[in-house]
C-alpha cells in the first residue's frame, strides 16, 4: 500500500557565483552622411541700372527692391541680387537661376511694401551677355525762361501706352519731394502708397530689349479732375503731356557735361528746353534768392546727387504753374545766329501784310488767309519752328549748324519778313486774334544794310522791313528806305498824323517810331546814314572794325491761357567767318559769333 507518511523537506547548502557577462560601453554610432549635392546654376536674370553703386539704395534700387516671381506653386521668389559696378558708372544686379523660364520681374518702390510694378523676363545662360531690363533713375524739373526749378505744388504723371504708371503728390510748403499715391489704371486714389517721400523718379529704358512702350510725363498745378480722367487717350496725351525719348535719357546719363569744371558762383545760362534732358550737372547753379517763381525754387548744388544723372524737363512753367507744352524764350534765340526756312508752307498764324516796293505796291494790307504766292514773293515766308535752319540759300553756305541741330517746335509760327524788293514790306499782328497758348516769331532774316523797325501800339504789333534786293542800286535804304517806310506805316496804321520830314534821312526815323507806344530800329549807320542824335530806341549795327557783319532782329509774341500777351524784341549784331574745321567743304562753312545783343521788351 501505498506510503502516506509526509516527510520533512530538506534544504542543500550551495554556493553558485554570480555570471558575470562584461558590458561593452554604450557608444553612438558613427555614420558619415553624405549630403546630395545641389546642382549648380545654369542660368540668370541681370538688370542694368544707370546709377553708381554706392547710389543704390539712395535711389530706391537696391537689391532689396527686386524679385524674381515664377508661376510654379511652392517655387519661392529669388531675392538674393549679386552687385557689380561697371566702368560706364552703371550697376549690373545678377540673379542666378537653375531653370530657364519666363518669369516675373517685380520692383518694389519701398522694400516690403507689398506693391510693385512688374515685368516679364526669360532667365538667359549663366555668362550670357544679354541684359534682361535696364532702368533708370531721373529727376522731374519745369523751366521759367529757359532756367530749370523744382516745382513745390502740383502733381507729376506717368503713362505707358495710354495706362497711368504712378501718380506723385509735390509735398508742398517750398518742398519739392513727392508721394506716390495709390492710383493706377484703374482710376485714381488720393491715398498715399506709403509715407516716404522721394525726390527722383525710375523709368524703365529696355524690357528684353525691347521699349517698354510709349511713356509720357504729365505735369499739373492741380490734380486730374473726373472729366479729365474719363477723356484720357492717346491724342489727350499728345496734346497735354510729354512723350519721353528715353534714348535721350540715357544719352544724358552717358555724354559728357557741357562744362567739365562747374565755377559754383555762376547759375546757368537760361538755354534749356521742354522735352529735353540734361544731366544734372548741366543745370544746377548757386542763387542768392533760392524761389525762380512761385512755387518753383531754383536747383541748386547739391554733391549727393550724381552729376550725370537725367533732368527731364517735363514743362514750361506759364505763371501758375501749368505745363503748356514748350514754350519758347528769347534766351533761346540769343547768341545762335541767324535762321533761315527750309520748307515754306501756307501761312497758319493770322496777320496782315502789307509790301510797297518794285514787285508790288498794295494799296490796303491783305489778310494771311488770303495771300497768292504772287504776293509773297521774294518777301515773305511762312513755316513751324522745325524747319528752321542756319543754311543761307542765296549764299549757298552754313552760317552756323545751330538751327538745324536745334530746331524750336512744330507749335512756333515763324514768319520771315525779308526786306521789301528795293522798298519796304511789313506784317500787322493782332494780339486779341492770338490763340492762348500760341507763339509767333517774327525775324528779318539776315540784315546786313537794311532798316528792320518793330512795335506795338494798342493791341496791335507791327514789323516793317526796308532794303534794296539789287547792289549797287540808287535807291538807297537811308534815305528812299525812310520814305518807303513811312508811307508802309501809312498803309498799315491809316490813323496815325504822320508827316513828311525836312528830308528823306534816318533821323527822320524816331517819329516814326513815336507812332508806337514802344519801338525799335535795327539800321546800318553808315557815316553817310547815320542819325545825328541818339536814340535809345535805334540800334546801329555798323561796326566798321568787323569785316563781315550780320544783324538779326527776332520778335517773340506769345499769349498764355489766360489771354496774357508778352512780345519782345532782340537785336543781335553778329560777326560771321571762315570754318576750316568744318568737314562739309562743298558749300562755305562760317563761325557765328554775337557781338552785341540786346533785348527789348515792348509789352
């Protein structure tokens, strides 16, 4: 049977040593990461900007200003613009891109300031020498009398093909920075775009090489009205605004000054124009009164502005600031010589012309419109500003170059009145006929012996030119010249009490001259025709130290939008001689070189 008697539990004594196993030191892991290599830039984008380097930020065209947009999502903007300064006093801004792809080019006036103007661009090969935009930093000026200012009133515009770019509001209070407010082609907003205030303008000069369109400049005292926005086209802009060449911007920016070594004491002289540019070296000047006309201050010197760069010369400052177009000054006439007309054309300005001389002897003036060429004839010629020029038909030779590098605009009307054919002619102008806004300028040609008399008396001005067309001839301009004159003026002012004098001679010439309420007399006193009393009104432009002299007599008449009208007239005595340094040798080339100028403002 089985045995159930339980048995104590027994316990051994043992000793087992412990297993010990050694632990290796717990060490990172050591594994060479090996980054993949990025591929290098293929391509870039490279903008040209006309100013120093060291001028960047000043102008608001540094790196910080540009972006590179593309249209692929996730792809960020490029940013980072390499700076190289080049010898033509340019700055190149370098892009590196690994695509080739049109992408878009955004300028930002304030860095950050979430607005700008864009451009498409197509990226090029790394080392390529093309340029994918260029742009250019100017200066907006008006002129008074040929004398650049900074307007301190008013708004500048800027347009391309039609669509307004930006909208600048002049501080005011004798400042002449400006903000860029909000408005666009859309239409416009009065709001600043930001609070900075600038004191230069970027114009684009080549998109991939190609004009970026047709830009124009606006100049206005007051802002553009509603009507005046809604009536914007391209022939309103031709009329009111100014088209830029930006070839001559940058032709501003690249040529030499007129004057290498500036005398600071000395402001320029008034010859500058509407519609061209000048670089800013060429204008500014040092003025004891620092206002040229209300709310326009003189420019003055200024060493933290590039001597090169542009100053557009946007408009004609007319009294209350308004930009009227080019308006021409006598200070453009004076010292360039005398001009002649290549294409005469119908006469577009009103007057009266009046001839008494071997051709023709009228017997009442005849209206401009209603002129044959018969009656014209060897006297009178009609024509625009643009086709002046310094070439001298009847003496087959170039007095000077100037007229014909320098022509005055298309709006002038210029009416040469030659001597009468061995008597007198003369024209009658009525200023209350003036359009606003028109000029005429009224020359005699070249006189070298011949008697040109100008004056105005109410609201009428006259020009009465007597000479001999044949030399040597009896008929003398001292003596049957006075004759013929009084009995033009006759015609001309039937009113006038007029007598006869003792004797046909110049000194009977200040009583004619007493039938204006302001005259004067270019004339050649010879010894034999010379006045024996003085007259400030008579010009003598005898000199017989002078071996071949000339004398030009211009009268500038113009009338402002407001119906204001302002005539004056310069004579200028001129002596003219050989060229030899002129490369044209098939036809004579002469030196002009004034002698004795003087302007007389009449009314």
């Amino acid at each position: 049977m089985p045995n159930t008697k339980k048995t104590a539990a027994r316990f051994v004594a043992a000793y087992y040593p412990p297993v010990e196993t050694p632990q290796s030191k717990c060490l990172p892991t050591r594994e060479t990461v090996r980054e993949k290599p990025q591929p290098s830039a293929r391509f870039q984008c490279v903008l040209r900007i006309y100013t120093a380097e060291d001028e960047l930020s000043q102008y608001s065209v540094g790196r910080g200003q540009w972006k590179l947009l593309t249209n692929t999502k996730g792809v960020a903007p490029l940013a980072n613009w390499e700076v190289s300064s080049q010898d033509d006093g340019t700055t190149l801004l370098t892009a590196s891109c690994h695509k080739e792809a049109s992408r878009r080019l955004v300028y930002e006036w304030i860095r950050g300031a979430g607005y700008g103007k864009q451009y498409e661009v197509m990226t090029r090969p790394k080392g390529s020498s093309d340029i994918n935009a260029q742009f250019v930093p100017v200066k907006l000026a008006l002129l008074r009398d040929g004398v650049a200012g900074w307007p301190t009133q008013g708004y500048f515009y800027h347009f391309i093909d039609g669509a307004l770019q930006a909208e600048c509001q002049i501080a005011g209070e004798g400042r002449w920075s400006y903000q860029l407010l909000c408005s666009d082609e859309r239409g416009l907003d009065e709001r600043p775009l930001f609070e900075r205030h600038l004191s230069h303008f970027l114009l684009p000069y080549r998109i991939e090489n190609h004009s970026p369109g047709e830009q124009y400049l606006l100049y206005r005292r007051e802002r553009l009205s509603t009507e005046e926005w809604a009536s914007l086209s391209s022939s309103w802009l031709a009329q009111h605004g100014l088209r830029l060449n930006m070839d001559a911007v940058i032709a501003a920016f690249n040529g030499p000054l007129t004057t290498e070594v500036r005398q600071e004491d000395i402001p320029p002289s008034g010859h500058l124009r509407v519609g061209h540019v000048y670089p800013f070296g060429d204008v500014w000047g040092q003025y004891r009164h620092p206002e040229l006309a209300p709310e326009l201050v003189h420019i003055q010197t200024d060493s933290s502005v590039n001597q090169r760069m542009p100053v557009v010369m946007v408009g004609e400052w007319d009294g209350e600031g308004y930009s009227t177009g080019e308006q021409v000054s006598m200070t453009q006439l004076t010292g360039r010589g005398p001009f002649y007309l290549k294409t005469p054309r119908a006469p577009r300005a009103k007057f009266w012309f009046s001839r008494i001389d071997q051709r023709a002897e009228f017997s009442a003036e005849k209206a401009s419109e209603r002129l044959s060429d018969s009656d014209q004839r060897d006297v009178l010629e009609c024509s625009d500003g643009t086709q002046m020029t310094s070439f001298n038909k009847s003496m087959n030779a170039w007095v000077t170059h100037f007229w014909d590098d320098n022509p005055l605009p298309e709006e002038l009307d210029v009416l040469v009145l030659h001597n009468g054919y061995t008597g007198a002619a003369g024209v009658r102008i009525d200023l209350d006929e003036l359009d606003p806004g028109q000029q005429i300028l009224v020359t005699g040609g070249t006189l070298s012996g011949c008697t040109m008399v100008t004056g105005v008396k109410g609201r009428q001005f006259y020009a009465l030119h007597a000479g001999t067309a044949i030399s040597p001839n009896e008929w003398k301009t001292g003596q049957h010249g006075v004759r013929d004159n009084y009995a033009l003026l006759k015609l001309m002012m039937p009113e006038n009490d007029l007598t006869a004098p003792p004797e046909w001679d110049n000194d009977g010439m200040p009583a004619l001259l007493d039938c204006f309420s302001q005259a004067t007399m270019a004339y050649s006193g010879k010894p034999e025709a010379k006045m024996q009393r003085a007259d400030a009104r008579c010009f003598n432009y005898y000199r017989p130290e002078i071996l071949y002299s000339v004398c030009c007599s211009f009268s500038l008449i113009k009338k402002d939008r407001h119906g204001n009208v302002s005539v004056e007239t310069l004579t200028e005595l001129g002596e003219i001689s050989q060229d030899s340094s002129a490369e044209n040798k098939s036809v004579s080339n002469f030196v002009y070189e004034a002698r004795d100028t003087r302007v007389k403002v009449l009314l």
